[in-house]
C-alpha cells in the first residue's frame, strides 16, 4: 500500500481526472517532476511512496492536488540520489520502506505497548 498523506476528501473524482491530465510545465531545476496546474498552486500531499530510475537510483514520488484538482507530480532524491533525478520505473513503484523514518515496525509496536 502507498503511503496516504491523509484523509483524501474527493478520492473518486481526483481518480476520474487523470485521463484529462495535461502536463502544463516541468520543473525549473531539471528533475521529472511534472505540474498539472498553471497556477502551481499546489494544494497538499495525498500519497507518497519510493521507486528506482533506470539508472537504479532511489527516488520519493509524491502526488498533489487541490480540492478535486492533481496538481503536481513531485520526483525528489530518495536514500542519497542526488539530483536531477528521473521517473521512477513503474514496476519499481512501493510503499516506503518500514525503516524508512528512523523506526521499524517493532518500535512502532512497543510504542503502542507503552
């Protein structure tokens, strides 16, 4: 499973918009990150995860929208990437690793324990 930034209000219309993306602008620094909306208002994170490039670097995938509006596809270094970094191959695409932020699933269950 992905890694859901929050409670995402619009699921079923946000999920219907992407046959109508269109791409409006790439991003200034050279990476693969991809707006959908002219504005770049940007709205909040709805689901993240990692994946590898063809080149077999390590990169965060994030999705943003506004509203029922995808906003921003955002690509960013993953576990010492370094930039300009590439899409992700989509058969490379997981959740986060469970260490991933400084804990693991035991600590999360002594956590709970406590």
């Amino acid at each position: 499973m992905l890694h859901l930034e929050a409670e995402v209000p619009h699921v079923n219309e946000l999920l219907a918009s992407v046959d109508r993306l269109t791409v409006v602008e790439g991003c200034d620094c050279g990476c693969d990150s991809l707006f959908f909306d002219v504005l770049r208002n940007l709205g909040r994170p709805i689901v993240s995860c990692v994946g590898r490039t063809a080149g077999n670097n390590e990169v965060e995938v994030v999705l943003w929208a506004r509203d029922t509006t995808l906003t921003f596809l955002e690509i960013e270094p993953w576990g010492g990437t370094l930039k300009p970094v590439r899409l992700p191959l989509a058969e490379s695409i997981a959740p986060y690793p469970a260490d991933a932020f400084g804990c693991d699933e035991d600590d999360e269950e002594e956590d709970a324990d406590a």
